[in-house]
C-alpha cells in the first residue's frame, strides 16, 4: 500500500530563522520537512543524474519497535522539492538497523534489522521491493559491501538475532543464496564494551578490495582482512589506535587504498566522544596496514557522519560530544572538512539542527551534501516512545553547500560522455564545455548509509590520459577490488577546485 504527497517544501524555505549563513564557510539550506526520520538513505541511480534520494526508517515513520514486517519509505527529488512517502509490506521486512549494499546492477540489497534474518531487494528500473534469500545468521547492526566479483559480504549483528558468533557470509545474487564463512569469524573485529557482545560486534568498517578480499579497518583497535572465497577466512592487519576502540566513528576511502577515520567513543552508548583522527594505507592483500595518527578534530564526535567530495576533501557533519542514544546532548552543529594535502581540519558554518544517533550524511550529483534525522526511539506497544523525547526527533534535513561553491568560480560543464558504460582498465572520454584544460576528475561510488556507515562511498582521483581542445579521454584503474562494480559519480573538477554536476557512470561486471 503506498500513497503520494506533494512537500509543501519551498513554502517553509521562506522561514527568515533557517535561511542559509556563508558566514564560517560553506551555507545551509533552509530545514526540510519528511514524512519519515531519514535513519537510512540511497540515492537512486539514474542517467544522466541521479538526483532521487530514498530515504526510510523502521515500522513507524517516527519509532521502532519489534519484529513488523513493514518499513516506512519516502522519497525526495533534491531538484525540484518533490516528496511521496511509502509503506513497504510486501517483502514482510522491518528494515530498521540493516546491513545496506548496492549491486552491479544498481540493485539495493537491504538485509536483516528488526526482522533479522530477512533480504529485501529494491529495484530502481521497476521501484519495487522483493525478498531475497533469508540469510544463514539472523543479524541487526551488521555492516555488508559489495565485493570486487559482485557479491555481498556480511559480518557481525547481535543487536538482532541470537548474542554473538555472527560470522561472516556471502551472497550471490546470480543465484539469490547466502552462504555461510565458517572461517571468516567474527572474534578478531571485536571492540569492548561494558553492554558485552550486544554491542561489540556492531558497525565494522568494511572496505572491499582485490580478489574478493574485504579491508575492516574498525571500529575494533585491530585491523584484519576478510577472504570470502571457499569457507572464508581471517588474517590480523595490525592495530589502528593502541588507546581506543571507535565504536560509531567515520570511514572512507578518499583515493586508492587511503582511508580517513575519525571520532566515534569507547563504548557504543554513556561514553565520552572522541576527536582523534588517523590515515590507513592499504594495498597489497594479507599485508599490515600502515596507520598515521592525523592531528585531532576541533571536537570531540560520536554518531557523526562523513562524505568524502569531488575534491579529495572529507566533510565530517554532525555527532555529540558524549554518547548516548536518543538524545542530543552535547551536539556538534559546526562541520570540519579535513584536506588530506594539508592534514588539517577546518571548522564550517553550523548547522540548524542536531545530528546525532539515527542520521546521516550523503553526496548528492551537484557536490552538496544531505544531512538529516536523528532520534527515532523504541515504542513497546503502549504508544509511548521509550528513552527519548519527541524532542529529539528530527524527521527533516539540511542540504549543505561546500566551501568549493560559494567561491563564485564556474563550475564546469560535462557536455558530453560518449558512453557511460566502462569496465576497469576502459577508458571514458568525456567533452566539456569550453576547455578541459587543467580539469581534473573523479569518481565516486554513489552511496547509501546507516547508523553512520556508508561501505558503498568511496573515491577514485582520475587524471586525464589525454587532453584535446574540450576532449578528455579518461582511464580507469584495472581492477575491480578498486574501481567496485555499479554506479558511480563522475565529476569535472575545475582548476579552481569547483565540481560539476556529476554524470552517472557504470562499472560493469
């Protein structure tokens, strides 16, 4: 069952007390209404712009609650303010706290949550939801990611399902089964946490990379490197932070094999927030990661969000000084956008509304980024919501221009992209308008988050191979743990560091 509405969005953006501010870099537009909390989103893939974004949150539009079998959607154009919101019964899956990964095929895999054991796949060519195979371990809090053959790798959970021994297991969705990884355990990636393996087995940070291998470089002090193939297995990749486990901190992979992460607190839930920051190399498969302790954010940050621009730079919204779900206390309203050249943080305009536990942060295709949600609490049936009050409840968003758009330089122009369909290795040759003289471009994987975890988000820098007049011939890295199969961002970034809007890619299997 499902029904449209129209937002009535441009008429709230004329309140005067949530117009945009340029005043400590980057601005804000004005506060967004949804029918839902957006605790998870996806931008819908589409060419030649992908400018659709799903958003949902549990059985309700505004707690959780149980096993439902039903999930609230909406969906929000960020071009022209269009909002239809939807009930989703027909896979018999309360997706609250899943696991999230796009396919090849563009293909959004959702799996466990309040329903723990179920899969629901939607499809953007249809818009429709259906159930996939149940998967092996019934989970919640689990993270998944898409693997360099197109499968689907999943580990830990226990805020679902049955407490502890989540081991990892793959999917294939050639033929639609989960297999379980005896090998692949989950004992390695554990933090510690005074609420016991309810919580320490939670949000891993999950980078796919070469030959099915999957990089977890968190939230756990070790690092270790996953293999999927026969029964799966575990090696250590050594320690990120010797001090601290990071639980709800943020990931990304900004360029090939290089991973900014930050923030995040001891224990998931009545710990102090963390400000610290660290680089993590990767590159050979098996081998010890190379870990820099980066200088410290401004502030301390736990259930914050991360994005990582067309530029390189890295926007952290969002988090508390001190965790503790369903609340906002000690918010962060001020962004930091970290510049991996400089290794500095710097502060941004702040923000309207608190973004605590239960939001999140994503690219859109014009460079700005969306952050919303927040609160969304337990209701145990009496019609009352549990441990928070409809205060912090945040069923809205802001869309945030970075500093690289407010400089008044032009943004380029992709005129042209002679296919956008290419496989690692193929090249890509893309005309802009005027001269791509010192353009330079990048891809990112087009996105979709959870409980600050985004596995799908990552960015590979692409100098041109050739230039001629308005021409541009591109080359793709030849590896598919790199350059993951799906849909991608493509962006033109001006000499002056202004992007374009970026135009859908493919990376086939």
């Amino acid at each position: 069952m499902s029904f449209t509405t129209k937002a009535a969005v441009f008429g709230f953006f004329c309140s005067s007390l949530l117009t945009s501010t340029i005043a400590q870099g980057g601005s804000w537009g004005p506060v967004i209404q949804f029918p839902v909390i957006p605790v998870a989103a996806y931008i819908i893939p589409e060419y030649p712009e992908s400018h659709r974004m799903m958003v949902y949150s549990a059985h309700s539009p505004n707690n959780f609650g149980g096993a439902t079998g039903i999930t609230q959607f909406a969906e929000f154009d960020y071009r022209n303010g269009a909002m239809s919101a939807r009930q989703v019964a027909e896979t018999q899956h309360d997706m609250f706290c899943p696991g999230m990964s796009s396919l090849a095929d563009g293909r959004l895999v959702i799996t466990g949550g309040s329903n723990a054991e179920k899969t629901t796949i939607y499809n953007p060519n249809t818009n429709t939801f259906t159930s996939g195979s149940n998967m092996q371990v019934a989970r919640g809090y689990q993270s998944s990611t898409i693997l360099s053959n197109g499968k689907v790798f999943t580990i830990g959970g226990s805020w679902s399902g049955a407490l502890g021994g989540k081991t990892g297991e793959v999917y294939d969705p050639k033929d639609n089964y989960w297999k379980l990884l005896p090998g692949a355990a989950v004992e390695p990636m554990l933090t510690y946490d005074h609420e016991g393996i309810f919580r320490e087995d939670n949000h891993a940070w999950l980078f796919p990379w070469r030959n099915g291998s999957v990089f977890q470089a968190g939230p756990s002090k070790a690092m270790n490197w996953y293999y999927t193939d026969g029964d799966g297995g575990v090696t250590p990749a050594g320690v990120r932070d010797p001090n601290n486990d990071a639980m709800c901190g943020v990931n990304v992979m900004y360029d090939v094999g290089k991973i900014f992460s930050a923030g995040g607190s001891q224990y998931y839930d009545r710990a102090p927030g963390l400000s610290v920051a660290h680089l993590i190399s990767i590159d050979q498969v098996g081998a010890l990661a190379s870990v820099e302790q980066l200088p410290n954010m401004k502030y301390a940050r736990a259930f914050a969000n991360v994005v990582v621009l067309p530029d390189g730079k890295i926007l952290v919204t969002g988090g508390q000084g001190y965790a503790q779900g369903f609340t906002d206390r000690e918010p962060v309203f001020n962004p930091e956008l970290f510049d991996p050249a400089t290794k500095t943080f710097t502060e941004l305009a702040p923000e309207a509304i608190p973004r605590n536990y239960h939001s999140v942060s994503i690219l859109l295709a014009d460079g700005t980024v969306f952050s919303g949600g927040g609160g969304l609490c337990y209701e145990d049936g009496s019609g009352v919501s549990q441990h928070c009050h409809d205060t912090v409840d945040h069923p809205n968003g802001q869309i945030f221009t970075p500093p690289y758009l407010t400089t008044g330089a032009p943004r380029p122009v992709i005129s042209n992209l002679a296919s956008s369909s290419v496989v690692p290795g193929g090249e890509l040759r893309v005309t802009i308008e005027g001269s791509a003289e010192g353009v330079t471009f990048s891809l990112i994987r087009i996105g979709s988050v959870t409980h600050n975890i985004n596995s799908d988000q990552r960015r590979v820098p692409l100098v041109p191979e050739s230039v001629n007049g308005a021409e541009a011939v591109l080359r793709l890295p030849g590896d598919y743990g790199i350059v993951l199969p799906g849909a991608w961002y493509l962006f033109a970034v001006s000499p002056q560091g202004v992007p374009s809007i970026a135009k859908t890619v493919w990376v086939q299997l």
